[in-house]
C-alpha cells in the first residue's frame, strides 16, 4: 500500500482534512489525528484502541508494531504499509477513522457507498 492509496479513501471520509507536520502526512477529523505517515511514508500509525493493540502486535508482528514510548499514552499503533493488502487498509483507515469522528457521523456512514464510489474511481 502507499500513501497515495490511504490518501484516495481517507479524503473520502466526512470532515478529513490532509496536514503536513513537520513533514509527515496526517489525516485529521477535526483536530483528532487518525491517521499518519513516516517522512519515508513506509509505516502508518493509525487510531487503535489502547486496550486491544499489545494484542493486534503479538499476533502479527511482521506487520504491526507499538509507537513510540511517547505515544503510548494514546490510542495509537503503527503498521507496516508493504505489509497489508487494499482491504486491510481500508478497515484499519475506517476503523481509526470512526474512533476520531463525532459518534453521530460515524454512525450514518454508508461504508458500501464510499467503497462503491472507490471501486469506480480506480476503474476510471
């Protein structure tokens, strides 16, 4: 997967908007960061339940890994783009993002129509 990937679903989200922080690309809702790139855009961290993500990294290592001791604090882990295919990184990107959008938003969106209108991009 590569950053161009992630960026054609993420902008496709209600209320994302794209940033450069100190060079590295995130993806926003409102001020709640969900999804963000390495300066070499090789790894994503992405929004992740604090209670779950000890177990999402031991059982797929190769692709998953914990962030830094500084982000610990946050609902946050980091993964491997060269290691997931499109359909993992459409969860995680919609997941992280329903973890930062309003709870009414998330609820309403129709995540058949937003893959639908993907689907056609890419053939167009």
């Amino acid at each position: 997967m590569t950053l161009a990937e992630v960026r054609a679903l993420a902008l496709r989200l209600p209320r994302t908007t794209e940033g450069l922080v100190r060079d590295r690309v995130k993806f926003r809702v409102g001020r709640i960061v969900y999804a963000s790139f390495s300066r070499d855009e090789t790894v994503m961290g992405f929004g992740f339940p604090r209670e779950e993500r000890a177990l999402l990294v031991e059982s797929e290592p190769e692709k998953f890994m914990m962030p830094s001791a500084g982000d610990l604090r946050y609902q946050w882990v980091l993964v491997r783009l060269a290691a997931i295919d499109a359909t993992e990184m459409r969860e995680l990107v919609i997941d992280a993002w329903r973890l930062a959008a309003p709870k009414g938003l998330a609820r309403d969106l129709d995540e058949r129509a937003l893959l639908a209108g993907l689907d056609a991009g890419s053939q167009a």
